[in-house]
C-alpha cells in the first residue's frame, strides 16, 4: 500500500490576532515585566517587584549610579529590540517607527554618557578608548549585578 504525507490534508491553522500598537509601559516596566506592550504581557505568575529595577535606588556613591546608568542601558536597548521585533511584523506602523527612533536615540546619548563616566560596554564602545586602556578594569558590564 502506498502511502502518501499529508499533502491533502490540512495539519493545523493558526489563530494570531493581529496586534495594535496603542500604549506602552514606561522604560522600567516594560523592562521588568518582559515587554513594553500590555496588551501582550500575560504572565504566568504574578509579577514580582524586584528592588533593583525601581527607579528610586538608595545612592550609595558612584558604584550605585553605575548600576542605575547600565540598568538604564539594559532597558533601552530592551525597549529597541521590542520595537524592532513589533516592527518586522508592522513596518506602516508611522507611531512605533517614531518611539522606536526615539528609543534608538536616548540609547545612544546614554550609553555614550555611560562609556564617557565608567569605560566601554564593548570592545569597539561608542566612544573613543581613554588611556590606559579601560577594557580590563573590573568590574566589566556584565559583572555588575543590580
């Protein structure tokens, strides 16, 4: 008996509604919650709030504010990537194209602010390398815990 795949049969449909860009959280939220668009956040358990994403950290000296300046990196270019993935599957979208530029540039003015204060997120940073080279000083961006 020969048998044929699945070709005249239908596996499986799909249902994805389509997804309306109207509001979002504000950049600690959005960051916290694992996305800036409500309208998606549908978390399995309750949401957590975690000290160390609040706006409002105790400042304790410049290690504090290194911390708040690269939390706040971390949660732009989250944001970015939120917006380009949106964007990807909403490119008339004329609102996200300009929150996302937006984004895009307070991403930049931040981290040139961060790597002028404290050295390079990467190896090629946004700005020019100080002397002595700052790449080796500890703690290194991904070291640095909130």
């Amino acid at each position: 008996m020969d048998k044929k795949p699945y070709t005249e049969k239908e596996m499986a449909r799909a249902y994805v509604p389509v997804q309306v860009y109207t509001t979002r959280y504000d950049l600690m939220e959005g960051f916290k919650r694992g996305t800036i668009f409500p309208e998606l956040d549908k978390p399995y358990t309750k949401v957590q709030d975690d000290p160390k994403l609040e706006y409002n950290w105790l400042d304790k000296g410049e290690q504090d504010n290194r911390r708040k300046l690269l939390r706040v990196v971390q949660a732009l270019e989250f944001t970015a990537i939120e917006f380009n993935l949106y964007l990807d599957t909403h490119p008339e979208d004329k609102k996200a194209l300009a929150d996302f530029n937006t984004t895009c540039r307070q991403l930049q003015t931040v981290r040139r602010e961060y790597e002028n204060r404290y050295g390079p997120l990467t190896a090629c940073g946004s700005t020019p390398s100080r002397y002595p080279w700052p790449w080796i000083e500890e703690p290194w961006p991904w070291e640095i815990m909130g």
